[in-house]
C-alpha cells in the first residue's frame, strides 16, 4: 500500500472580514472588520513584494497588536507560511505551533502545519495535527444547540458548519493516514494508528489501516494485541481478508487445544471473502485465496487428516504458482510433506523438486525432506 498523494496548498488569506471564534461549534475563523486598523496593517503587507520585509511587517504587526489574541494568531499563521514558501520549515512549523496556541479550533491552521509536516516528512508531528485536526471537525456534532433555535435551524446550522469543513477533514484525514502508510517503525506506526482511529471513525481507509494495524503488531510479536485487533475488525467487518488470514495463521501455529480447529474456521471464511476462483478475481484475492487454502491444508495436516489436506494444498499451489514464490514455496513444501506421509512418493518427489527451486524460509527443509524421499525410493518405496 501506498501512500495517498495530495497537493499541499496553502490555506487562503483572509483580511477584509470580521474576526470571530464560533464557540457554538469549537471551530475558530480569524478575520478582521474591513478598514480596521489590523485589516489596513495587513492591507500593506499584503502589498509589499520583498520577502524579507514582509517578514519584518509582520514582526511589527505581532507587537503592534500583542493585545489582541486574534491578531497575534494571525501573525504567527501568516509567519507559518511565509517561511513555509521559503522553505524554513522548522521557523514555519514554529510559527505555526504559536498560532494554534492562539487560536486552537482553527481548521485553516491545522491545514497549513500538516502541509508542514508532510514537507518535513515528520509522520509524528503529521499524525498530531491530523488527527488534531480531526476532532475540531469531530466537535461539531457534539456542540450545544443555542437557546431559543429551533431544532431544524440548528439542524441546518450544523450540516452547513460540516460541509464548510469537508474539504479540510479530507485533507486531515488522507495526510493521518500517509502519516501510517510512511511510518517504517512499527510501534510508532501502531501509535499512530491508535490515534486515528478515533479521530476518524468513518474512514475511507478503514480496511488499509486494519491491514496496517495487524502488520505492525505481527512486526511486534504481540500475538495477544494482534488477536484482539483481528477479532474486533472483523465484528464491523466480518469479511476483511488480512484479519481472517492473520487469524487463520496464528492459530495454526499455535499448539494449544482447538487453535487448528480456529485456524481451519478462518481459512474457510477467508477462501469465501477471497474469491480467488471468480472470472474479475484480481492478483491480490488469487494469492490471498491461494494462502487460505495454505493455511487450512496446514491445518488439516496438524489434525491428522492428511487425506483432505492434500485437495487444500494442490489446489494453494495452482493458485500461488508465478504469483507469490514464497507463498507458493510454502504450500508445495506442506503437499510434498503430505503425500510422502501417506507413501505417496513420487508425487512427493514431484512437488519438493519445484519448492527446493526457491530461495527462502522453507527452501532448506524442503530439500531436507527431498533426501528423505529419495532414500525411501532407493529403497523400493515408491
């Protein structure tokens, strides 16, 4: 997976306005009344073509009118992303941090620092803002309604404030989750993730960031956590291939009593959400379909029904041929092993053969039981 690519714009300047804090909402909006002193301050700033003295205006500006918790917000975001488009942008993101203190419900500033923070590749300082963001937008839904408005005014008055702040929960919401998709590290990856969930309860990403969440707690070996997770996404979402074949793995290693049982019930619902053998089926549901039929053929193996897995493990090894050598080289090596338990050895002969071909995690107990095989055909076994 990917991460989203989304241009980075900064947020629009507003100076012929009137300031205001929408307490009702929690969403803030700086602007100034036209013609005010800090609207004709701004005025001129705007107007000024160097650089480095629009910087020094805006300096004066902030200690002009250091009384007014408005215009220093402004200042500081303004600083934020002049020095943003400079390319300073450690000075940028700490004018920015100034101007959230100042103003901490303003979407617009939580717009420009996660545009920062994209340009720094700082996915900590990403996933902050983002989600930061995020609960701002979150906080209109939970807003009192105003004494004396009628229900379907303040109805209206809170899908308006929504759908103004779309555009910026979507910007928030793909930045948080390029934040996930970037992380390398995978507790910091499942912090992450553990932040944007809440804040973006709805996601479009809710299926990659699941994929990410059991990925980075396999990375960990926190077989308890990674358990939980799988169990709780597939509660909203009984069909999500990665949790049913995570699911299906661990319990197929696992040696406690009735975890194969487990491991073939997730196999099976994982062979059904896949859909490997559909005409549109595409490479990824082939190989996921491919790896189900792995895992419950491993399974059946672990239970003693070696005569069913067989069926399981071909039909893993047609469909993860040229598509996945590893996953491939797994299931040939388990069908090779299921056929010589059951004396069949030149299928056995036959099937170890490609898998001693492939490099990789099994490629060495394969030739292993490739020797065995050999010497049992020596022998007159086969």
């Amino acid at each position: 997976m990917k991460p989203i690519r989304w241009m980075v714009v900064p947020a629009v300047l507003l100076f012929s306005m009137t300031f205001s804090v929408l307490l009702e909402a929690q969403v803030e909006k700086i602007e100034f009344p036209a013609g005010s002193p800090e609207d004709q301050a701004l005025m001129a700033i705007t107007n000024e073509t160097d650089a480095q003295k629009k910087l020094a205006m805006y300096d004066d500006f902030l200690q002009k009118y250091s009384s007014n918790p408005a215009a220093v917000a402004y200042g500081n975001w303004q600083l934020a992303q002049a020095y943003q488009a400079s390319g300073d942008l450690q000075k940028a993101l700490a004018y920015g941090d100034k101007a959230l203190a100042g103003s901490p419900h303003n979407l617009d500033i939580y717009i420009t620092q996660a545009g920062i923070a994209q340009q720094m590749k700082d996915n900590a300082k990403l996933i902050d803002y983002g989600t930061r963001g995020a609960e701002v937008y979150n906080s209109i839904d939970k807003q009192p309604k105003p004494a004396g408005m009628s229900d379907q005014d303040f109805a209206s008055k809170v899908e308006e404030e929504k759908s103004a702040g779309k555009s910026s929960m979507d910007f928030l919401e793909v930045s948080a989750f390029n934040a996930i998709a970037a992380e390398p590290d995978a507790k910091a990856r499942m912090s992450y993730i553990e932040r944007f969930t809440p804040a973006f309860p709805n996601s479009q990403f809710r299926e990659q960031v699941a994929s990410y969440a059991l990925m980075s707690l396999s990375e960990l070996k926190d077989t308890p956590r990674l358990v939980a997770y799988a169990e709780k996404t597939l509660a909203t979402d009984p069909n999500n291939l990665p949790a049913l074949l995570l699911l299906a793995g661990t319990y197929a290693d696992d040696s406690r009593p009735g975890s194969t049982a487990k491991a073939a019930s997730y196999a099976q619902k994982a062979i059904e959400a896949a859909k490997g053998d559909a005409p549109d089926a595409d490479r990824s549901h082939k190989i996921s379909a491919g790896a189900a039929h792995a895992t419950l053929g491993y399974a059946y193996l672990k239970q003693d029904k070696t005569t069913a897995a067989i069926p399981e493990l071909k039909t893993a090894a047609v469909m993860l041929k040229g598509l996945d050598d590893q996953q491939y080289a797994i299931a040939a090596f388990r069908l090779g092993f299921a056929y010589a338990k059951l004396n069949r050895i030149a299928e056995a002969r036959e099937v170890l053969q490609e898998a001693v071909k492939i490099s990789g995690p099994v490629q060495q107990p394969a030739q292993d039981l490739l020797l065995k095989v050999n010497a049992a055909r020596a022998k007159g076994k086969g």
